[in-house]
C-alpha cells in the first residue's frame, strides 16, 4: 500500500507563512504498476481515495514535488519512479510531502517463435567495478531461493537485478527497478476452418449506400450479426481513456479503444485485454 500522510504544509509567498493544517490520507491499491503489454501505465487507477475539494492529488518523477518534476499526464506514463503528492489549489500553492515511490515496471516481450525472454545484457555494469556479480531475482528481496537459475530463458514475471558478493560475506546490493516479461503465446491462425454444417445469413444491415432494402445485400453474407456497409465512412466504437474505461461497468464483450493505450481492447469477463492481430494473412 502507498499512503501519503499530511499534517502540516508550509509555504513563503510575500513575506508571510502560510500554515496548511489537515490530515488526510490517499491510499494506492499497490506500489508496482505493470506496463505490460503497451509499455505504458496509468497512475490514477491506482488512487482509491478522494481528496478536499481544496487539494489535487499530482505525480511526480523526484523527491520533492515540485512545478518542474510534475508529471503532465499520469494516465500515459513509461517505465520508471513516481511519487504521488498534495497540491493546495487555495492559492498558497505548495506540494505536501510525498508518496512512498511507485515503481512503474519495464515491459519485455517474447519475439515470436520464442516463448522466452532473455535478461541478460539489459543491465548496464560499467560502473560495478567487479564487485559482486549481477543476479536477477523474481522477489525485491533477494535470496538464494529467489533467483533466476537462467536468465536467458524467463517465463512471464516480475524480475529484479541486483549484485551479489560472495567476498564480503554474501551480501547485496540495492535492487534494480523491476522489470515484467509480458509473454506472447505466438499463435498463428493457420488452421483451415470449418466449412460444413448450414450457415444462418445475416439479418440487420446499416448502408450509407442507395441501395434496394428489398434486396439481398445483407442476407449474402452469412454468420453474421450486423452488416455494415460503407465506402466513405468508417466504424467508430465508443473511445476512453484508460481512467473512464475502469469507471464502466464493463460486461463480457465489450468493445472499446483505448485512447490512452491506443489499442482496440475487449473485456473478456475478469479484464480489459489489448486485441493483437496474430493470424497469418
């Protein structure tokens, strides 16, 4: 949990002190965020708290908050470290003390046909200087029962680096932010579909075309639901960001883009799943 606990902000403006007292605290559903599989995540789904009309919960990339740091937009942001804050909208304008960091992790995918994802040579030792040796670990608290027996060939988790130096009595160094390996099925459609059995034609059809309603344009095309039916127009489905699609009150099936993702996405009845095209043409 990330909790940010306020009790008093001060503020210098014209000679004065201004003495902000409240104490209030947002809570944050987790401290790691995965940026899989698009590469980029959404800091406000995490807010499971409101504030005072007179405080704007804001982000930032470094401890403390301030106008240069702050995030501009935290429901589109890439792997790194942030921090949540209060900003006192009432004209004092200052930023209460910050979050305790939320790590938003490295994505790493699988190149297909592979089913694995090599770590190794994503860590930069330059500046090791041979003390220790990098391990990867699948905890942030690193032991000999946490790490990765191969780290060219990880399966789907959430992996951390450290050194480790056996020379000065086993210990480690601090962990790495994480990195998630998001991992691609590599299914291709190759498979002949079926052709037996009786085909049910559709039976609703939209056209912008000046066509003959008593004709056969939408029966002539079987298996199918709806038939759209345009040359100058195209179908446009109900667009959100990441932030008003985790308000809907989503059924299995549902259909959306997802301006914040940029990505067709469907609820499959547990998730919001990115729509992949994997067939071989």
């Amino acid at each position: 949990m990330i909790k940010i606990k306020h009790k008093e902000l001060y503020t210098r403006k014209l000679g004065f002190i201004f003495v902000l007292l409240f104490s209030f605290t947002t809570t944050f559903s987790q401290n790691l965020i995965s940026s899989c599989p698009s590469g980029v995540a959404d800091l406000t789904t995490q807010l499971k708290a409101t504030q005072p009309n007179s405080l704007a919960v804001t982000f930032h990339t470094s401890n403390p908050a301030t106008d240069a740091n702050k995030v501009t937009d935290p429901t589109a942001v890439t792997q790194g470290t942030y921090y949540a804050a209060f900003y006192d909208t009432t004209g004092a304008g200052c930023y209460s003390p910050v979050s305790n960091p939320i790590y938003v992790s490295k994505c790493m995918t699988n190149v297909c046909p592979s089913t694995n994802v090599d770590l190794s040579g994503i860590v930069d030792q330059s500046g090791n200087n041979g003390n220790g040796t990098l391990e990867w670990h699948t905890s942030a608290t690193p032991s000999p029962a946490t790490k990765v027996t191969d780290i060219t060939a990880v399966g789907a988790g959430t992996y951390w680096a450290v050194f480790y130096d056996a020379a000065e009595g086993g210990c480690y160094s601090p962990v790495s932010n994480p990195v998630d390996v998001n991992i691609d099925d590599c299914i291709e459609c190759t498979a002949i579909p079926t052709l037996t059995g009786t085909a049910l034609p559709t039976e609703v059809g939209i056209t912008t075309l000046d066509r003959n309603v008593d004709g056969n344009w939408v029966t002539d095309a079987n298996s199918g639901f709806v038939k759209l039916e345009s040359k100058t127009l195209g179908f446009v489905p109900t667009r959100l960001t990441s932030e008003e699609r985790n308000r809907l009150n989503a059924e299995e099936g549902m259909l959306i883009w997802n301006k914040t993702t940029e990505c067709m996405e469907f609820f499959d009845g547990n998730a919001w799943v990115c729509s992949k095209n994997k067939c071989q043409p």
